[in-house]
C-alpha cells in the first residue's frame, strides 16, 4: 500500500490525494503551515490520517522553536498547536492528536528541550504505527459480518489512503479479501469532491479486489434490484448516542439501507469516538467552498454563475439506523458505544459476535 504520510529526514511528507488517480504526487512539508494548508486543501483527509498529520505538523514546528526553558518553549508551541486546529472541525482526530502532543510536553516539563523535540517526532510516529495496528484489529473483527459472496456498498473513501495504512471501512473489507472470501464493492462516487470515485475505486483495483464505481443517486436502485447485502463506511466522529458523523450522503444510505432490510455498519477507531458530545445534532458541520459544486476540481464550470450553493462536507447519521459500530476492541451496538468509556465495564458482555 502507499504511504499516505510519513516523517522523513526532519520533513513532512504527504501524499497529494487531490492528484489521484491520474498522479502520484508527493508534498514535502518543511514548515507546519504547509501541512495545515494541506488538511485544508485536502491533500490529506479521512479522519485517522488528519490525526496523524496534526501530530506531525505539531512536531515538525516545534523544531523550529528556539526558546530555552520550557515556559517559553510550551508558549511558543501553542500558536502552532491553535493553528492546526483551526484547519477542519468535523474530524475529532484532528484535535484528539494535538491534545496529545500538548500532554506528552506538559508531562516531560523536566526534560531538556532538545529531548523535547525528539519526544515529539516519536510521538507523532508512534501514533501512526498505532493507526496501522488499529485498523488491522477492527479488519479482523468486521470480517466476521462479511460472508463469503457478499456485495458490499462503501461511501467515500475510509481505506488506507484516510488513515495511517490499511483502512477503516476498507480494512475490514480488505481483511475479509485476505481471509479468501470471494467479495464484491460497489464504490459510490461521493460528490462532490469525489472520493469514492478517485480513491476508493483506485485502492481497491489496486488490491485486485472487484470494484464497480456507482453514482451517489444510484444506490437505491441497486438496493431494490437486491445487489447489495450490507453496507460498510467510516466516521470522523462518533458520539455518546451512537450517532455518527460522516461524509455527506452518508445518512441517505443509511437510510436506504433501513428501507430494504440491508445492514449498515460502521467503522470506527476508537480515537474517533467523541464521548463529551451527547448528541449528534452538536457535532460542528464543517460548510466547504462553493466551488467544489459548481465547478469541477476548480476549473470547469457545471452550474451557472452566481448560483446559490450549500456544500456541507458531513452529514450525521442517527444510531437508530446503525447495525453495528466495528472498533479495535470489538463491534458493539450504537447505545452501548458510551461504555468504551466507562471503567469496570466487562465489554465481552456487550460486544456483538
């Protein structure tokens, strides 16, 4: 699989996935500012992976600071920190991995600051290893509702390219494909910047598993010609009540789905589940440009000037549509996702099998 961000010789490199699937191209990120442009533009997006590159982004500025003790260094790490977390509010990764690069300085207060700096890189790491090791354990445990045969419908795009490797919704897909079931994906195309068409369809050709790309309005013809045996998508926040926020057009195929009996499922790392937010009518939804409707990546127009536009990015899906929610520690029904939080709390006893 290719790497969608790394740590490599003091820079920040990010794949360009506004470039697929026609280019593979590279960034490289001297400076923090070019990986928040790179959350905002885009080049970088699903949630694990903008976790991933906010860590990075965190230590690669901190680099730059030339402060001796750590009251100035923390202070002057801050606007960095403010500033990453300014670029998406939906994605709650993105502010789950700054607070963790805060706690790690504020708990080596002690430490020289070079060391600091080093901790940080490693840090920023060790959260990418740790998506790669998460993915692969909610794979392994979503694998178990797919059945040898089955079709299965994804929107947008929740595989390796949206995380740190493997996939969310893909992992488990993907992890069914290793276990040998002979399995098929319908890709919705997810306007309107068109993830499910440019980098789902690609992953999966890349991984030789059967793929046919649809239209975002044609998966309810599919469903009602009784193609489609369950559906599968990520998140980029998952609150106490089990609703779930995703990519735009998310609620419609979960809706869908409920009409023609057919599973709905979603997969979500445990990073991604917000618990302090009870309900997802207090999820912030972030509103995008304009131009990602009227025109096609920014160049050709396709409605007419001056057109009124709405372009939320998100939209939430309540838990009552949802079959099952698929982490690293399990499947677990929407009502019971609060009790990951909970301490004592025999999850076995709530865990779907």
């Amino acid at each position: 699989m290719i790497p969608t961000i790394e740590w490599k010789n003091g820079i920040v490199k990010m794949l360009d996935q506004t470039k697929l699937p026609i280019e593979v191209v590279y960034v490289d990120c001297k400076d923090y500012q070019t990986v928040a442009k790179g959350i905002k533009e885009l080049w970088v997006r699903g949630a694990p992976a903008i976790g991933i590159a906010a860590a990075m982004g965190v230590a690669l500025g901190a680099q730059r600071i030339k402060a001796k003790n750590f009251d100035a260094f923390y202070e002057e790490l801050m606007p960095v920190c403010d500033h990453l977390a300014a670029t998406r509010p939906t994605a709650v990764n993105l502010f789950w991995a700054i607070e963790r690069m805060k706690n790690l300085v504020k708990n080596n207060s002690e430490e020289d600051i070079e060391m600091l700096k080093k901790m940080l890189i490693d840090e920023a790491n060790r959260i990418l290893e740790e998506d790669i090791k998460v993915n692969k354990a909610m794979g392994r445990y979503g694998a178990e509702f797919i059945r040898d045969g089955d079709t299965i419908l994804t929107h947008c795009n929740a595989g390796a390219l949206a995380t740190g490797g493997y996939g969310t919704a893909l992992g488990v897909i993907r992890a069914a494909w290793e276990q040998g079931k002979r399995i098929k994906v319908f890709a919705d195309e997810t306007r309107p910047v068109l993830q499910g068409a440019r980098l789902t369809a690609w992953e999966l050709m890349q991984d030789n598993i059967p793929v046919t790309l649809i239209t975002d309005n044609m998966a309810g013809f599919f469903m009602k010609k009784g193609v489609i045996d369950m559906a599968i998508v990520g998140t980029d926040r998952t609150v106490a009540n089990g609703d779930v926020a995703n990519k735009i057009g998310t609620y419609s195929v979960a809706v869908l789905c409920r009409e023609h009996n057919i599973p709905f499922y979603v997969a979500a790392p445990i990073s991604t589940i917000d618990l302090s937010i009870p309900s997802g009518e207090l999820i912030p939804i972030e509103e995008r440009n304009p131009m990602e409707v009227t025109h096609i990546f920014g160049k050709t127009r396709i409605a007419p000037d001056n057109v009124t536009v709405a372009n939320p990015a998100f939209d939430v899906t309540p838990a009552r549509y949802i079959t099952a929610i698929i982490t690293e520690r399990g499947a677990f029904r929407p009502r019971d996702i609060r009790k990951l939080g909970e301490k004592d709390v025999d999850l076995e006893k709530v865990r779907i099998k």
